[in-house]
C-alpha cells in the first residue's frame, strides 16, 4: 500500500464521543476519498484541555502524519483543540465546527490558527459558545466563516457539514476527488 496523501484527525466535543454523529459523517467522507487515512480520537478520558491536546499530538505522532498533510477536524471543544494544536504547528487544514474559541473562561481561548486551508461552521442559535465572537476571531485572523440556522451541536445541518467538508478536503488536495 501506498503511503497516505492526507490524514483527517477528528477531535470531538466535551460531552461526546468519538461515534458522534458529525465526527463519524466526517468520517465517512474522508473515507469515501482515495489516500485519505481518517482517524477520530476518544478523547472520553478526559475532559481537561491539556490532556486533550496531548492525545491529539500523540495520534499525529503514532500515525507518523506530516503536518503539511494534516487535516484537522473538530466540534466544540475539539474544535478548540484543533486550532491550538495549529497554533502549535502548522498544519494543511482546520474545519472547525461551533469551535469553543473565544470563550473568556477557556485556557488560550483564541489561539492563532495556522493553517493553509480554513472552515469554521457555528450555528445562529448556539446557546452553550456564542457565535459573535467566534466570528469576530474568524475576521481578526481572515478566516472564512460560514453560519447557519442551528444549534450548538448543528443536529440540523449535518447533511450540510459533511458536503462542506468533502469540498474542503478536496480543496485542501485537489487531487483527492480524482478516483
């Protein structure tokens, strides 16, 4: 087997799991792409920040990933684990779903992403992180913004992130959607 054009690291929220629902549509995408090595972290251990970090390092390392052919993929607080650990090192991409960024109570609330490729998808609706300063982060740092009429979780809009997420992969290597 050839060695993988791209990996996908998928990083829950706080309160789910690596079988959630929108980690395992992204999942199902990436799959579906040729050279696309797919990994969605438990993150269910723990529910410190710093830990989490850590487990997303550690995953990167053991699957031998090279950042510039990293995709990072998060939801709430794996969101925010996604664009610090780009912060950290830079990566190919951060898709980053109703990310827990900007939060005042947060450790390093609005990491500096570092990214060649970007996505933040929030609902109007999001009543656990408020979507304002989410995107105040998104314009302060450039970064394409996408919101729609849902919630937190996005529980209406899967359909929707998926798609968006497959035109994100293969904008982040065009020569994934060649089969």
């Amino acid at each position: 087997m050839s060695s993988p054009q791209l990996f996908v690291f998928l990083s829950h929220g706080l309160e789910s799991g690596p079988g959630s629902t929108k980690i395992q549509a992204m999942k199902q995408v990436a799959e579906t792409l040729p050279g696309v090595v797919a990994v969605a972290i438990d993150h269910t251990s723990s529910k410190d920040p710093a830990t989490r970090l850590e487990q997303m390092r550690a995953a990167m390392a053991e699957a031998g990933a090279d950042p510039a052919r990293t995709v990072l993929a998060g939801s709430s607080m794996g969101g925010w684990v996604c664009a610090q650990t780009s912060a950290r090192q830079p990566v190919l991409g951060c898709f980053l779903l109703a990310p827990a960024l900007a939060m005042a109570d947060y450790p390093e609330s609005s990491p500096g992403i570092q990214a060649d490729h970007c996505q933040i998808i929030h609902g109007w609706d999001d009543d656990v992180v408020p979507v304002m300063p989410v995107l105040e982060l998104a314009r302060t740092q450039g970064l394409p913004a996408l919101v729609l009429p849902d919630g937190h979780r996005l529980e209406h809009s899967v359909d929707r992130v998926a798609s968006e997420f497959r035109r994100f992969l293969e904008g982040c290597h065009p020569g994934l959607n060649q089969s």
